[in-house]
C-alpha cells in the first residue's frame, strides 16, 4: 500500500518539480470540469519518471521521507523495500493505464484506476490508520486526480474542501456508493501523499486532510445537483429537506464570517452574541451620524433644543417600534429627556445629574480615542465600548477643549460591576459637550 | 486588503459629492434655517447620499430613499436632487406577503416534526436548550430588522448581507462626515471660514474645497 502510494507521490512531485511553468499556465484556464485531455505534456515526463523510478526504487524511497514527518504513524513506511518488490509489476501496469486513461478520459475513470490500484495494494497496513470514514476517503482521492493535472494546488486542494467542484464530488460520491470502509482507509492513506504538495498550502490545509470527515462532509455532502444518490455521511439523514437545511446553515455561517471582520469584538463563536455585537455596533454607527450631522453646525449658544429634538425623534421612533422597546432604551430616553431639561436650565445641575447616574460628558474625538485604546478591534473608529465602571464616572469633569464648542454623543455601554451578577448591559447616552 | 481601502476611497468621495450637492440643493431650497433645519437638512442629504451610492441595488438603500420621500416636503428636494438617473424601487408588498406565508407555514410544520424527531434521539435537556437558543437568535434577528431599513420581510441570510452592506455603508458615512467635522473645526481655528451661523454653509464649502483639493 504505501510504496504504491509514493510511486504516485513522486509521480506527482516531479511533475511539479518539471513542469511547474506549464501546468500553471493550464490552470488559468481551470473551471470546475477536469482538464484531463489538456495535459499531454506531464504523461511524457511521467513515462521517463517511472522508468527511473522503476530502476531505482530505494532512492526513491528514501527521498520521501523528508515529508511524512508530518503524520507520526507513518512508522510503517519502514518495511518499503520488500513490498516494493512484490507490488512492482502490478503497480506498473496500472500506473501505465492510469495516465493512459488521464490522457483520454474523465475524472471518473481515473479515480476507478485509482482504486484499483490502491486495492491492489492489499489493506495490510491499514490497521495503523484510524477510519476517517469515506468522507475522508472522497476527498483525499479526489485530491489526486486534481493534483496529477495541475499544479495549482492551493486552489484544488481548497475546491474539494469547499465543493467548488460539484461535478466532481458528485462522481466521486457515485464511485463510493459501493465502497467498505476499509476502502476510505486506504484512500486516507493516499491523501497523505499530497503532503509535498500540501506544504504550501500552510498549516490551513494539512489538519484539514487530517481531519477531513469535518471538511469533507461540509464540502462533499451538499453537492449542488446530486446526479446520484448521495452516500450518507455518518450520523446525517441524507434527506433533502436537512441537506437543504445544512445548505442554508453553511451560507448563513459564511456570511456571519464575513460580518464578524467588520464589526469589531467579533471574535465570539455563538451565533446569538455575534447578533448582539451586530446590533450593538449598527446603533453605534446610525446614532454617530446623527451625532456628527448636528455636529459643526457653527452655532455657538443654541445646543440644548438639539439635544431635546434628538431625544424626542428617539421617542417618536421607539413608538413605532415595537419590537425593541425594551428596557434599556425606556432608561436612556429618560436621562436623555432630564439631561436636555436640565441642560436647558443650568448646565452645572445637568453635570451633577450626569455624575450621579455614573456617566459623564466628553468630547467625541475623546471618545473614540478611549474606545481605541480599551477595545480590541482593529479600526479605531468602530468601537462600541464596553466599559466596567462602577459608580464612578468615567471622566470627572468637563474638558476645556476647542475654542467652539461640538455637541457629540456617545454610546457607552458599561456593565455594572459587582452587583448584578447577571452582568446586565444596559446602554446609557453620555452626552458630550465642550467648551 | 489593498483593494479594499481603493474601493472605499472611492465610494468616500461618491458620498462626499453626494452630499454637497444635497446641501447645496437643500439650502437654495430654503434660504434662512434654524438650527434644527440644519441638522435635518445635513442628516438627509447624507442619508441619501449614501444610500444612492447603491444605486438602489440594496433593499436597504430603497427602503431608505423610499421612506425619505415619503415626507412630502422631502420629495420634492429628492426629486431635484436625483433628477437624474434614480430610480427608486419597491417589490409589491403583497407578492412578498404571500410567497412568505406559503414559506412560513411550510416552515411550521417542518419545524414541529423536526422537533418531534430531535425529541426521541437527543435528551430533553438537549432540546430545551435549543429551544432557548434559537429562541435567542430569534428575538435578536427581530431586532436587527427593526435596525436595518427594510429588513422586515428578509430570510436570514439576505438579511445578514444587507447587514453587512449597511454596515459598510454606515461606517463610509461616519468617516467622511467626522472628517468633514474635524476639518471645519480645524479651519474655524485657524480664522478660515467663518464662525456665523448664516454663514454655515460657506463654511462647509471651504473646508470641502480644501479637502477634494487634499485627496485628488
């Protein structure tokens, strides 16, 4: 089993170390079909390879070990040179209709050689394998069709990954109607063989050919259009209503990736808290503009009917809403609504009232500058600011900052210390003002 | 990444344009505002800048511009300014209604059986506390429609990727108007444009001025 495997490995490494330049220039016109018949060139050097592997197979053998360093139970590739020597004729007639049949024909019939091939091998070695199931099996075979024709690897190996290829996993999944799992465990050998091949693709890659039952059911199990009947995963109905299920969920869960590099402290795994940071951050963002579009408006002295009018959209607005309102948003219209009677009064009053709730005023550009520092994200600008105070405020005082003044508001969420053991977070405006 | 930061230069200075042109149409509109007009009239001309940066491809940027001009005073200043090319969209409600009750009821009874199922294989623990999450999820997704302008009638994935266009587009917005900000400020400071508030829009213009100046 293994020494047929490295034949196909050095197969494959040589046809990279050769033709590297012409396979690539074949790969820029790879889609989702396999190019079989595009690959003339690599047969003719795999021909002459084979003759020289064929007269020096311990070199051979030896030359592999630098690879395999990566899976620890490949202990048994101490016994090469004496199943080498039973193997060899068998393994070369088979190699030599493989690449007849990689010149002529599909995918399919190169992987039935293939698996001819491996079965030739006998399972003798097997046992040192764990079963990854046939899931691992389909993946790391159809990773070998792939890596013979071309030698962009990184996207190949990522395809079967992701079935970016549905016509091949859908052939690969009709070969494996009929296969035992002692099948997928010489298969997961042979996905071992692409560990050459795998070293550019990081560290990303190889735990994925390790562990490809998660991978491979991800990415083979929801074919775009089963032409077959689709071989069940382990543990998965193969009904299309849960595979259509499993579709939706795969989407929803690239999109919310996608979604979590944007908005910051995104680094939560739940789907619910990722909702919750989400939300948070979008009213971050619609409440800065309407912050920063009151902001600059060169009007000195009339600041507090601004802050009343906003007050006041924000009641007009969670009227209609019915749906969030909730108790936090009653709490900060409420001290919205004091604060602004207060301000329109006295501002010394409306500061103190401020303090005792345990917030304060700050300029916004302050503001974000704080943010920055505590949070975690990466843009300074996005940063809802989750910030454990107890009753102290945060800033005492007021800044005397820029000569004119700028009314800016802030969104401090801050969780309450101690007392609740809940840990609620309840959002409370501090509003900024800067003389 | 590098692409990234072109992309969104580019769609800052789309918005800025936008924008100036709103407040300048806005302001020969009306001649003297108050200060509450002014901070309406700044607020709208960006939030339909903005919108109109996605030329209506979005639900979100059609629902926007759509509940904009439901204002009658606002249509006819958004009718000036998109006099051109806009083209404002909006599915019929009842064609929505009824494609999601069909989905809706197909989902209820999918859910109950599911339900049933998952109740004889895992524990009831395990089932109650999926419930709950899910009932989590839900109520949060509830609240990201109220969020996001015409998410209401959205499945969960379109509605997450019109999250994250709006977020996208939100966080444009953000920047150029907080730059615009800090830059009139600056100028203010240094005796540049003029502190009046009838002179508010002069002002804007300058420091704009400067600004296209800066970036081209």
């Amino acid at each position: 089993m293994q020494p047929g495997g490295r034949e196909l490995e050095a197969m494959n490494i040589n046809s990279l170390l050769n033709q590297e330049q012409s396979l690539q220039e074949m790969n820029n016109h790879q889609n989702g079909q396999p190019q079989m018949s595009s690959h003339f060139d690599p047969t003719s050097s795999h021909d002459d390879f084979l003759d020289q592997m064929m007269s020096s197979i311990p070199s051979s053998n030896s030359s592999f070990n630098w690879d395999v360093s990566s899976d620890a139970a490949r202990a048994d590739h101490a016994l090469p040179s004496t199943l080498l020597s039973q193997f060899d004729d068998q393994s070369a007639q088979l190699i030599s209709k493989l690449r007849q049949h990689q010149i002529s024909s599909g995918a399919a019939k190169v992987l039935m050689l293939q698996q001819q091939l491996l079965l030739s091998r006998g399972l003798t070695g097997n046992g040192l394998r764990t079963p990854s199931g046939a899931s691992g099996g389909e993946s790391g075979l159809l990773q070998i069709p792939l890596n013979l024709t071309n030698g962009d690897h990184a996207d190949v190996v990522d395809g079967s990954f992701q079935s970016t290829n549905p016509a091949d996993d859908a052939s690969v999944q009709g070969l494996f109607n009929g296969f035992t799992g002692t099948l997928g465990q010489t298969a997961n050998q042979s996905q071992h063989f692409h560990h050459p091949q795998a070293q550019n693709f990081g560290a990303s890659a190889v735990p994925g050919m390790n562990q490809p039952a998660a991978s491979g059911s991800t990415g083979g199990g929801t074919p775009a259009q089963p032409r077959q009947r689709v071989r069940a995963r382990r543990g998965q109905a193969t009904d299309p209503h849960s595979i259509a299920e499993r579709l939706r969920r795969e989407r929803i869960a690239e999109r919310m990736k996608a979604l979590q590099e944007l908005v910051p402290n995104a680094n939560k795994t739940d789907k619910a808290s990722m909702l919750d940071e989400i939300i948070d951050y979008v009213k971050f963002l619609q409440l800065q503009v309407k912050v920063l579009s009151m902001s600059r408006l060169g009007g000195a002295t009339a600041v507090a009917p601004l802050v009343a009018d906003m007050s006041s959209e924000r009641r007009s607005s969670n009227g209609t809403q019915t749906a969030s309102s909730s108790n936090n948003n009653e709490t900060m219209t409420v001290t919205e609504n004091q604060v602004a009677k207060l301000m329109e009064e006295d501002m010394g009053t409306a500061m103190q009232y401020l303090q005792g709730k345990g917030l304060c005023l700050m300029p916004i550009s302050l503001a974000t500058a704080i943010s920055a520092a505590t949070c975690h994200s990466r843009n300074p600008l996005a940063a809802t600011n989750n910030l454990n105070t107890s009753n102290n405020p945060l800033i005492s005082g007021e800044h005397g900052g820029p000569t004119s003044p700028s009314m800016s508001v802030l969104t401090v969420q801050s969780a309450a210390i101690g007392g609740n053991g809940a840990g609620e977070a309840s959002v409370k405006d501090a509003t900024s003002f800067s003389k | 990444m590098k692409a990234r930061t072109g992309y969104s230069t580019s769609l800052k200075q789309e918005f800025l344009k936008k924008w100036i042109k709103g407040i300048r149409i806005y302001s020969n509109f009306k001649k003297d505002m108050n200060i509450l007009e002014r901070k309406k009239a700044i607020k709208l001309s960006a939030d339909l800048a903005i919108a109109s940066t996605r030329n209506a491809s979005t639900r979100w940027s059609r629902t926007l511009t759509a509940n904009i001009s439901k204002n009658e005073t606002n249509k006819i200043f958004v009718e000036q300014i998109f006099s051109d090319s806009e083209v404002i969209k909006k599915e019929a409600p009842s064609r929505l209604m009824a494609r999601s009750n069909r989905i809706a009821s197909k989902k209820i009874w999918r859910r109950s059986h599911i339900t049933q199922i998952k109740a004889r294989k895992m524990g009831p623990y395990a089932v109650k506390a999926r419930s709950i999450a899910k009932k989590l999820v839900k109520n949060r997704t509830k609240v990201l429609k109220s969020l996001v302008p015409g998410g209401e009638n959205m499945d969960g994935i379109s509605l997450i990727k019109e999250t994250l266009d709006y977020i996208v587009s939100l966080r444009v917005q953000v920047d150029v108007m907080r730059r615009l900000a800090s830059a009139a400020e600056n100028s203010t400071r240094l005796g540049l444009s003029s502190k009046c508030s009838v002179h508010w829009l002069q002002g804007i213009f300058t420091v704009l001025d400067h600004w296209c100046a800066m970036v081209h």
